[in-house]
C-alpha cells in the first residue's frame, strides 16, 4: 500500500496477511517498540475486536491498522484514545470520501444504519497508574466484499464503498493518522469532544446496557466522554465503559 504525505513521524509495515496486527503490536510494544509504530495488513486471519469477538478482516476490503502510542497520562486520560481514534477516522472518511459517519459511543463508527469501523485500544499501565503504551487498533470496512458479508454479520456490518471501488485505502490511512497524532499530542486537552459529541447516534435515545440489560435513555456524552444515562426512575448516572444497543 503507497502512503502520501511523507511528513509524516510514522513507522509503518503494510503486511499481505497477519494475524491480528494489534496482537502483533502488542507484543513489540511489550518489547520496548517506541511510538509511532504503524502495522497495517491487508488482511488478518485472527481479528481481534473488543469482548473477545472476531473482527471480519477480508483481503482488499479495508483497512486494518494498528497504531503505537506512548503519551505519558494517567489511566484515566488513556481512555480518550478511543474516542479520538473514533473522531479521527470518521473526520478522515469524510474529508477524504464525503461520506457523513456516526458515532455509537464508545468505539463504533455508523454509516446509514450499519457498522463499517470499530475501534479496539489495548493498553498496559505502569504500577503507578500511568499509561506505558497503547495499541489502537481501527478496522474500518472500506470497500464491501465482493461475496458480501456472512450471513451472521449481513444485518449489521456495512462497508463505506462498493465491492469495486477505486482502492482509497492508503489515503485513508494518511488522514487517520495525521489527524490521531494532532488528537493524541493534545492530551489530556480534548479538542476532538465537540466532534465527537456532535456525531453520537446515541444521544436521546432508548438503549439496552450490555452487560447488566438495563433500558436507559442517553442524555449525553459528559466531559470525560461518559454517557450520561438516565433509568425509567429518572436516576441518571455516567459510564466510562461499556456497551449498548438501541432499542428500536
Ligand atoms: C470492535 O469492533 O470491537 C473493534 C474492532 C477492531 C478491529 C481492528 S482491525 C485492526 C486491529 N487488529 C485487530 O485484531 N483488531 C483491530
């Protein structure tokens, strides 16, 4: 994959077929790899998303990135990376394919009712608390396959293009990246919060909490990217994890 704007800091391996490039990362970072270390791969045979799922990582469908940071902050500015991340991808796939993404807090991104990203971030913290590398690793199904998607994932997954679309990949990863270091170098400032905020396709509806299967209403995403739920009491409280579904 030909990368442009050469300015940037990155160390980047592009690889036909890995595994899951945020195990493979995982493990050089765990080996003293500095920051900046990019692992793209056009296909993984074990991707890896969040709860232990599988991530469907075809050949020549999307881009499968992992990234290596080291910011120095403590755990609880570390669980920005996510919605950065998120805020990165979906300003980059519209700056560079028009398309408008949502999304659904904390690290999925939406394109007309079906997921094309998800975002892991895997990190490991010092015993003092702080943060010592994270690896953010962001599948984002560019091009839909052409024999589709399997039949578990065809209600749910979607891709940004066609089966045949022009390959737009390497600059996707060029403005992603740009964009995650300019977000990253801000910690713990949060420039990228009212973006975030603004594409929430949760805010003000019903959803199901996973785990525990309690039906709230979001009322929003607070400062520290918690949402801000509020039960059938009118008891309202903030989730810094989680997931949830939305009731139809
Ligand atoms: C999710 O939807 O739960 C997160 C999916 C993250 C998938 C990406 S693809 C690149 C990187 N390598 C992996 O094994 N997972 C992440």
């Amino acid at each position: 994959m030909k990368m442009t704007g050469a300015d940037l800091p990155w160390r980047i391996t592009h690889y036909a077929s890995v595994d899951s490039t945020n195990t493979m990362l995982k493990a050089m970072a765990a080996d003293g790899e500095p920051e900046g270390r990019v692992l793209i791969a056009d296909r993984q045979t074990a991707g890896r998303g969040r709860m232990t799922r599988s991530f469907f990582t075809p050949p020549g469908c999307g881009l499968y990135m992992s990234i290596l940071f080291r910011p120095d902050l403590p755990a609880a500015d570390a669980l920005m990376l996510t919605p950065a991340a998120a805020v990165a991808v979906a300003d980059a796939v519209e700056s560079v394919l028009g398309i408008e993404l949502g999304i659904k807090w904390v690290n999925d991104l939406f394109c007309d009712g079906r997921k094309v990203c998800g975002i892991l971030t895997e990190s490991a913290f010092s015993a003092d608390g702080r943060l010592t590398y994270a690896v953010v690793g962001i599948g984002l199904n560019v091009r839909a396959p052409a024999d589709g998607f399997p039949a578990e994932l065809s209600s749910i997954a979607g891709a940004l293009l066609p089966a045949d679309a022009p390959d737009c990949r390497p600059q996707l990863a060029t403005e992603i990246l740009r964009r995650c270091a300019a977000f990253v170098s801000a910690l713990p400032q949060v420039p990228f919060l009212p973006a975030y905020r603004s594409r929430s396709v949760l805010v003000d509806r019903e959803v199901l909490l996973n785990p525990g299967g309690d039906r709230v209403k979001v009322l929003g995403i607070d400062d520290a990217c918690r949402l801000v739920v509020q039960d059938g009491d009118g008891v309202s409280r903030a989730l810094s994890s989680g997931e949830c579904s939305v009731v139809l």
